[in-house]
C-alpha cells in the first residue's frame, strides 16, 4: 500500500497461513529435487556397476571405476584409483581422470602421501583441506581429498583417490557413494584376479604334462640333465637355471646341467654346507630367495650379481635325495611366490624319478656292456 495501513487479525491471520503453506510447498520442492538427485546417483552407481561387471580386464575395472563416478550425476572431477603392488609394497597408479598425463607411471612407496593412511588401517580418509596438510604433494586439486580403501575380505587391495578444489566439498552422501564404488570395484577386482589364476594354473598344468611327456621317455642321462634344467626354467618363466646330482656317498653334489647362468659352473662340487644348496639338500625343502645376487649367506660370485629372486628346490625320489635344482631371474620387479613354488614341487617330483629311471638304465646299460666285454674276452 502507498498509504498507512493497518492489518486485521484476519488479514494476518492470511498472510500466516499463506506464509506456511509456502513454506512446505518449498520444503516439498527441495525434498523432490533431493530425491530425484538420489535417484540419479543410484541410477550412476547401478550403471557403473553393469560396466565394471562386463569385462574381466583389472585396468579396464579401475578406468571403468573412475568413468563411471565422473557421470554429470555424481559429479566427480578428480579421480585416481590405486592398486597395490604385493611384491614392492608400492601404490601403482592404475586409471584417473582430470590428473596430469605425466602421472600415468605413479607409484607411490608405503606411507608416502595421505592415501596411505588407508593401508595402515583400512578405514575411508578425509581430508577438508588437503594444503593444511604436510603429507600432501599438490596434484590435481588444492581442496578436499577423500581416500577410500578397496578392500576384500582383510586385505587391501588398493584406494580409490577423490579430489575437488574446493575446501569441504564433500558430505556424508559422498563417502556412502565413493564407499558403495570402492566395494563393487574390490569384488569385480576379486573376481577378474582369480579367474586369471584359474587361468594362468590351467595352462601351466598343460605345460607341465607336455614337459613331463618329453622328460619320462628321454633315457640318455647327460641329455635328461640338461633337458629337464632347459624346461624348468621355461616353466617358471626364469632366466637361467642350474642342476646338481647328489652323491650320497661322498655327502656332496655336483653340478651337471646349467642353463644360461652367468658363469657355467658345471663340474663345480659342492659341499652340503654350501649355501643353497645346504639348505635345500638338509632341509629336503624348497627355498625362496628374494635376491640372490646381493645375499652374501648363499655365496654367489660376482658373475651372478645381476640375478634378484631364485627358487630352490631338491629332487626326491621316494626318500632318497636325487639332486637340487634351482632357477633364477634378472627381472628386478619380479619374485617367486606360493603358486610357482606348487608348480615347481610338481615338477621336481616328476623329474627325480625321470633321473632315477635314467640312471637306473644307463648303470644297466654299462653292465651289460661290462659283461659283453668279459665274454668277448
């Protein structure tokens, strides 16, 4: 009104109730908008879940991860995904979005960064302002970070790095959502790990009885040595391998066969308070070595200085100890673990007693030739 006024009781009384029916007629809107916005994200994170389960690929699991939380539902902009590599300990930088390219080959050592928090106890990190904190390096952004574990079962599989340039970005719904991401991406991980083993397994079961086909009907001994050496190394995918043959009298072996050591060694003799092969022949077990080169305790020479991880192991035949065998690789990232210490098991089993067999019938062969001599004589 341009002129002074005075409201009734009624006219207020109007206006009040005009004022509440607004009110909840926003409150409405607002409750509409969040659940249409929920509704979306649910429907982000069912798409998201129907990608990583089409493929059985690890890394295409991770970038589909981080595709799939930057839809304009979800919203995220910079994103990483971490696996963790068992044998170094290191973070490997498996996919992300909005990161310098540079960064592709990252690895970050244990405890390095603020994401490795979530190694020391699993749980989800958040940091409201990552510049306020010294472990931070400046990557992507200068806000927030969250840092979410993919876990599966006890063990941490890797983290799930999200980041926004602005301080305090991120909220409750957030954490359920990157959380619910993290979870479908360790079981589809899981999944695409031991499906690849079953694989990897199957196919090193058919290696091993093409090997043992070729070694069991190989009768010539100085030729079986060298054989079965040649295919233990292929079969572990090492580098070089080396063979000794016990001789239980003497308490002591002799290398016979090698394959692309360093430094032949064939002829050396070896007393069982030798290194390796002490452990090996005293123990009557395998032996892992994560670097066989620098370990002082297995007396390598200098020729064998680039060999890192080795794998030992004795051939017996029934209760009687055969010989040693053990293979090596120069790959520094590379170590021997529980499946190639079965595989190998299986296959020092077999070919102690294709030896055994193959002295038993050169011995046979060189009496009868001793007899053949007597009776010409």
């Amino acid at each position: 009104y341009s002129w002074p006024r005075i409201f009734t009781e009624g006219e207020v009384g109007i206006l009040r109730l005009l004022g509440d029916q607004a009110a909840i007629a926003i409150e409405n809107a607002r409750l509409f908008q969040a659940e249409q916005a929920q509704s979306r994200r649910q429907a982000a994170l069912f798409r998201l879940s129907t990608e990583i389960a089409q493929t059985l690929d690890e890394k295409e699991i991770c970038q589909r991860v981080v595709t799939g939380l930057h839809d304009e539902a979800l919203g995220y902009d910079l994103l990483a995904l971490f696996l963790l590599d068992e044998t170094s300990g290191e973070r490997a930088l498996t996919a992300s979005l909005g990161w310098r390219d540079s960064m592709r080959a990252w690895r970050l050592l244990p405890g390095q960064e603020f994401s490795g928090q979530v190694f020391l106890d699993g749980q989800l990190h958040y940091s409201p302002n990552v510049i306020r904190d010294t472990r931070y390096t400046p990557i992507a952004s200068s806000g927030a970070e969250v840092d979410v574990p993919l876990r599966l079962g006890d063990k941490i599989l890797g983290v799930l790095v999200v980041e926004s340039s602005t301080p305090n970005a991120f909220k409750q719904n957030d954490f359920d959502v990157l959380t619910s991401a993290a979870n479908q991406a360790s079981i589809a991980i899981g999944r695409a790990r031991l499906l690849a083993a079953e694989r990897r397994r199957a196919d090193e079961l058919d290696t091993l009885r093409a090997i043992m086909a070729e070694i069991s009907v190989q009768l010539d001994l100085p030729a079986l040595l060298q054989l079965v050496i040649e295919r233990a190394t292929s079969l572990l995918s090492a580098t070089c391998g080396e063979l000794a043959i016990y001789d239980d009298q003497k308490a002591e072996l002799t290398t016979v066969a090698s394959h692309n050591f360093p430094a032949d060694d064939s002829g050396r003799r070896l007393s069982l308070d030798e290194g390796v092969v002490r452990q090996v022949a005293e123990t009557r077990q395998p032996l892992l070595i994560r670097n066989y080169g620098q370990a002082a305790e297995y007396s390598p020479t200098p020729a064998h200085a680039s060999l890192r991880a080795a794998l030992a192991a004795p051939l017996i035949a029934g209760d009687r100890l055969v010989g040693a065998l053990a293979i090596v690789t120069s790959d520094p990232a590379r170590q021997f673990g529980a499946s190639e210490l079965n595989l190998m098991n299986l296959f020092t089993a077999q070919a102690a007693i294709a030896i055994e067999k193959a002295a038993l019938y050169a011995s046979v062969r060189h009496e009868l030739m001793d007899s053949k001599r007597a009776e010409e004589n």
